[in-house]
C-alpha cells in the first residue's frame, strides 16, 4: 500500500538506464516514484496523477521536454507543479529556452547522482513551504498574491504564473521600493544550491511583465543592480 504521505516523484526519461538509476535513489530516499518513457505518455501521466516533482528529460519521443513543459504550465491541474529539467545539452540558450517555458531547475547529463538528489530535495522542500497554509496575502498595485491558494490575481484575474515567476513575485513584493540584485532573486526565488545563469532573470522577469499586462510597470528595472516592486506605481505616460 502507497504510504499518503509520501512525495511522488514522476520521471520521464527514455534512456532506462538513467532512468533505473534515477528510480532506484528516488525511492531510497523515501519518493514514491512512476515513470514513463515517451513524451506523450508521461503529459497524461502528469495530468492524471499530478505529482509532486517531475524530473523531464529535453529529448523523448512524442513530444520534446520543452513541449511537455510548456503545457504543464498552461494546464490549471498541473502548473504548479516544480519540473527539473534533465538534458544532455549543455548550451546556454538550451537553458534559457528551458526556463523561459517554465522549468525551475536544470542538471546537465552526465550528472552526479549525489548532486540531483540535492536539487530534488530543494525543490521538494519549495514544495512543502509553498503548500504550507499562510493566513496573510500581499496586495498592491492591483496585484494581489493569495499565500494560502498560491495564487496570483492581477485585478481580479487569475495569473498563470509558473512556481518561480510566483516566488519572485512574492519576494519583490514583500518589501517594495527595494533593489534586488539578481543574485539576490537566484537566491531567494530559484535558490542558492542551483548552477543557473543570472541572466535567466531577465527572462524570468520579461515573462512576468508579460503575463502583468497593463500592471507590469510595478516591476521596475534598477539600471546596474536589478529589479524592485514599485512602492508608487508609475504613471503612465498619456500619447
């Protein structure tokens, strides 16, 4: 019988000998864990168990990992849900591609096991804190980040935020008018025990202000430093 309180962890990788691996130290860790090896499959997967990591390999048959990601996030069920990407490329734009569609961390093959076991536990610890019920929301500028549904509204609307759009949004709002460096972001919003490039912000943030609409000049850029949630919002210049 499947422990209730256990974390389930679904892996989709068609290499099986990663994949055993990959199983094999999920479990020892206490994960309940469920694979699939081809693209298609491990989407309806993700959507019929919603699971509690998704460890997603770039290349599969079916469907690319940067498909499946794309949709996770767009689906309601399943956005939420943190998604470690795992590829043999090691490219700088394959990174970004991957966190612009909404991955939250990314490991490189060959990998040390011992590493992305570190990366599982981060994310699952996100996980936990995140689903934690909070009693207060932050509200300003019209935006407004429901802690305890986990949810971000923009007058009224609901926003398809990916979990690290959330967490940076969290953190700039809760102390307005302060400059963060994108260090300080990478700490606080994607965490200090993840290898990414500070300019993934960047992308990170251009998709926030995207998703922000007519709100997104609330996020303002600190030319040299970073960014800072606006204590005033700005006016807006009449054409």
């Amino acid at each position: 019988m499947t422990d209730a309180n256990k974390r389930n962890v679904l892996v989709i990788e068609d290499d099986s000998a990663i994949a055993e691996v990959l199983e094999y130290n999920l479990e020892r860790e206490g994960y309940d864990v469920e694979r699939s090896s081809d693209g298609r499959d491990g989407l309806r997967v993700a959507r019929s168990t919603t699971p509690d990591l998704v460890i997603l390999d770039l290349m599969l048959p079916g469907i690319d990992g940067i498909e499946i990601c794309r949709e996770l996030r767009a689906d309601k069920s399943t956005r939420h849900i943190p998604i470690l990407m795992l590829t043999a490329k090691s490219e700088e734009t394959d990174q970004i591609i991957g966190f612009s569609v909404g991955a939250d961390d990314y490991v490189t093959k060959p990998f040390s096991v011992k590493v992305l076991m570190q990366r599982v536990r981060v994310l699952m610890s996100r996980r936990l804190k995140t689903s934690d019920a909070e009693e207060d929301s932050l509200e300003l500028h019209g935006i407004r980040l429901d802690r305890v549904a986990h949810q971000v509204y923009c007058e009224e609307k609901p926003l398809p935020l990916t979990p690290t759009e959330y967490r940076l949004l969290e953190t700039m709002m809760r102390q307005p008018g302060r400059a963060f460096t994108r260090n300080d972001l990478l700490n606080s919003a994607v965490g200090n025990d993840t290898i990414v490039l500070e300019r993934t912000i960047d992308v990170h943030i251009r998709s926030l202000r995207q998703k922000l609409g007519d709100v997104a000049p609330a996020i303002e850029t600190v030319r040299g430093i970073g960014y800072r949630f606006a204590r005033e919002m700005p006016a807006r210049v009449e054409s």
